[in-house]
C-alpha cells in the first residue's frame, strides 16, 4: 500500500484459542477463518495480549487486521 494505508480490517470468526506465556509474557494462539473462506479449516495467527481483546473465545465475531497477510490486531465485532 502507498502512503501509509493499511487495508481495510477483515470481518470472521474465532475457532479456536490458545493461550499460552513466553518469558512471562501472554500470548494467544488464535484460530480463525475469515468470512470470505471455506467453511472447512482454519487459519492461525500467534499474538501477544495486547495485540487482541480480552479472553477471545471461539465463536466470537472478530476484525482482523493484518500487513502482508501477518495478523496484528484483532478485535471483537460490535453486535449489530
């Protein structure tokens, strides 16, 4: 993207999470999918706690944002 642009977060679902700590820091290893993916598999994206909201659970509702497909952020959907 040019001019500092980032693409536009991608609406999905949580299907699994993982928490785990490394050197005393918490992690989450989150399972997903994307709205616009097959109802089969999942994607994975490792992030710190503060990259994500508290306790992701599967089934939320989620925005995912990404750089060159590599996740740094996801964020709970507001209900509609």
């Amino acid at each position: 993207m040019r001019g500092g642009e980032r693409a536009r977060p991608q609406p999905g679902v949580i299907v699994g999470v993982r928490p785990y700590e490394l050197h005393g820091t918490a992690y989450y290893s989150v399972f997903f999918r994307f709205d616009s993916d097959p109802p089969e598999g999942a994607r994975e994206a490792r992030l710190s706690a503060e990259m994500a909201y508290d306790a992701p659970q599967p089934g939320d509702r989620v925005l995912i944002d990404a750089v060159l497909g590599v996740v740094d952020r996801i964020r709970r959907a507001e209900s509609e």
